[in-house]
C-alpha cells in the first residue's frame, strides 16, 4: 500500500506537496534548497514542517476548524435552485451539505440522464435556460447556485450593467437571480475570469449584481486540495447575499481539511474511500504512443524521454519555447492530480496512470473529483469523461455548501 505523510500533525513536507500548498512550481522549492533557505532530509528529500509552518498557508492548516464545520446543519429546509448542473458535483456536496435541491437546469442531455438516474426525486429540467420561465418555480428559493459559462462581453459604449450582458449565460443566471430573489447566490468559475478582458468582465459582474441588490462577498480562488480533494483544481468562487441581510451578517469561507489528498488517497483503500478503485471503462492509447510513455516516470512528462522519443513524440513542437509541462504527462500517486479536463488522453493535458501505461479510466476520474461510487454517469464514456472532467469536486462543493448553510441559519436568526 502507498502510504502519504502530510497530515498538519506531520513533521514533513515533499517537494511536491509543499509546492502545491504554495502555489509554487516545483522548481521553486528546490531553488530556495540549492540557495540554503530550506533543508531537507538527505536520506528521504523531506522538508521539515518547522521551516515553513510561520508561513500563511501552513498557518491556515493550524488553525482550520474543519471538524467543527462538519457539524453544520441547517436549521429549517432551505431550497436549492441550481443552474448549469452539469453531471452534478455541485448539487451533491450541496445535498451532502443539508441544502434541498427543487430545481436543477442542465442543457446536456447525458448530464440530465446522470442526474435523473442518481436522483430521481430531483426536479431535473433539461433545456437551454434562455427558454426557462423561472416564475414557474413555487417553492421559496433560499439559495441560488451554479458555474456559468464564461463568454466574452461587448463593452463599446456601454454603460455595463445587467441588460449589457444580453445573450451571455451569465445574464441568465442573473434573470434567474432577479426573478427568484434568493436570499444568497453562489456562483462558480475559472480563475481566469479574474483577469479576463483586463477585469472588465469581473467588474461587469459586480456591476450587475449590485444593480439586482445583492452585496458580492470579495471574490475568491479556492483550491480544490485543501478541501479533501486529490487534484490541483482551482475555482473562481462569487457569493452573493441580498442587501437586506447583507449588512447584519457575514459570510465565513470555509476552513482547509488537515492534509493534503494525494492520487494515493483516491484510488486505495484508506480515508477518502473503504475500498480501491474498481476497474471501469477507459480510453487507450495507440501502440506506439503506449511504447513511448512507457518510458516516463511517474510525475514525469516528455522531457524525461530520451531525445529521440522526444523529437518523434513532439514532432514541431520540440522546437517551439515554453514547458509544454501537460504533454506526456505521467501523474503520480505522492501527489494529487493536476486539474482533470473533459479528456484524459489529450495530448497537451495528458493524464497517464501513475503506474500502468493507459490513460485513467472512469471511475479514476470520478474518484479525483471526489464522487462516490455509487454515482454512476448516463450516456457514452466520453460523455462520462466529459461530466466529470466539468464537475465541481463533491468535496469543495460541500464545504462550501456548509459555509452557505451557516451564513443562511445567520440570516434565519434575524
């Protein structure tokens, strides 16, 4: 059994792991070793926790209550309405949290049959949203969640505000948002609408969402490894709370969990699931492309192949600047996934098992987004692939699930 030791109990950090607890390439921690700053062990290559634990990430490992948060239930039933469901990550750590899901929109038809076949009693609507009438909808909505699509906006002339977003699925969670009302909003994407369009589309947002009365907590990036999941998956997240209560309470982002989860933890028996990953359906890999990364250590990629396999694997792009650290990506079990894409055999996002030449099968895949096994996915395999490659990891969701639970009891309490 492969065994992890990075518990915040634990006397050692990896290279690795302290990198990604940093967000610091890898190559980083081993210049602050060549230059002295740090030591590690000679005979393990181990860091020792008391050269870094002053540091504001370790610190946030000391002083988590993630124990004391697993304990947050709601105080009444608190209705979820949730849009862009996809395979559903989002509405089960939300489900997992205490929250009742009565709506749930998913355009993809794969992803509505996953839904319905898990959770029959969910009120599954499939369909583009621009045709959903949300007044159909009777139930007081206590919460609204979901991750929209990106897209750009038209800024020439405008003046940036909710109609300015016409014809963008961010102006469909915000019709849905001004005719349901919730008490709180959470909506989820990429880190790179931080800085896209130089932050107009960010400032845009905000703009919007003051203009529907709502106060936007600062935004966040979460990353999905402090919140007991084994991948290196990093999300924008945007909470919302109506201006009413907005003023009488405070929304708390959750604590991390104790260690950091490694592939290790997802696919063997042990803290995050009772037994080892089953064997599933998976893509393969064309022969001679088998035989090349063959030769890649585990965490390794296309640099570690001798030249000649780098020219041939490469072909032009053995030329060209750049890392190109995604292509004939082998992961490792010591360390947690890098972020998983709608593909596991991509060539610039290749994702190998750590120790068999293949690419990871579908139970791997939901494994890292931290899905039980029992959630299985309707339609082909690369559908599956597709909606869990898409998900909001179960466990992130449902830490965050609990912050929005307790920010709702505040507000019941007013």
């Amino acid at each position: 059994m492969f065994q992890t030791q990075n518990s915040i109990h634990c006397k050692h950090y990896s290279i690795e792991i302290l990198a990604d607890i940093l967000s610091l390439p890898k190559r980083a921690i081993e210049a602050r070793l060549s230059k002295g700053e740090l030591k590690a062990d000679p005979y393990t290559g181990l860091i020792s926790s008391e050269q870094v634990e002053h540091l504001p990430e370790l610190q946030s490992f000391k002083n988590s209550i993630w124990e004391q948060e697993q304990s947050i239930k709601p105080v009444r039933k608190y209705n979820l309405v949730e849009l862009f469901a996809g395979g559903g990550g989002l509405a089960l750590g939300m489900e997992q949290a205490g929250l009742e899901s009565v709506f749930l929109n998913e355009l993809d038809k794969y992803a509505c049959q996953t839904l319905r076949h898990n959770r029959p009693h969910w009120n599954v609507v499939e369909g583009d949203i621009s045709n959903i009438d949300f007044k159909i909808i009777k139930e007081n909505v206590d919460i609204l969640t979901g991750g929209f699509p990106c897209q750009a906006f038209s800024y020439a002339g405008k003046s940036l505000g909710f109609e300015d977003t016409r014809g963008t699925l961010f102006f469909e969670m915000a019709r849905a948002i001004n005719e349901l009302q919730p008490k709180v909003f959470m909506a989820e994407n990429v880190r790179a609408l931080l800085t896209h369009e130089n932050g107009k589309t960010l400032e845009t947002i905000k703009n919007v969402i003051d203009e529907l009365g709502y106060e936007l907590v600062d935004p966040k990036v979460l990353k999905a490894i402090f919140y007991k999941v084994p991948q290196k998956r990093e999300r924008l997240i945007l909470v919302g709370i109506r201006k009413d209560f907005a003023k009488k309470v405070q929304f708390i982002w959750p604590s991390p969990y104790q260690r950091i989860m490694t592939l290790a933890d997802a696919f063997y028996k042990g803290e995050l699931y009772n037994s080892d990953v089953p064997v599933s359906e998976g893509q393969l890999y064309p022969k001679r492309k088998q035989d090349i990364l063959k030769y890649v250590p585990q965490g390794g990629y296309w640099r570690d192949l001798p030249d000649t396999l780098q020219r041939e694997y490469m072909q032009g792009s053995y030329f060209l600047s750049g890392g190109k650290t995604g292509m004939a990506r082998r992961l490792s079990l010591g360390e947690p996934s890098l972020t998983l894409t709608t593909s596991p055999a991509q060539k610039q996002t290749e994702r190998c098992h750590p120790i068999e030449t293949r690419p990871l099968q579908v139970r791997e895949y939901a494994r890292i987004q931290t899905f039980p096994d029992s959630w299985e996915f309707k339609g082909s395999m690369n559908a599956a692939y597709k909606q869990i490659g898409n998900a909001v990891p179960v466990n992130m969701a449902a830490a965050l699930g609990r912050a929005l639970v307790r920010l709702l009891n505040d507000i019941e309490k007013i």
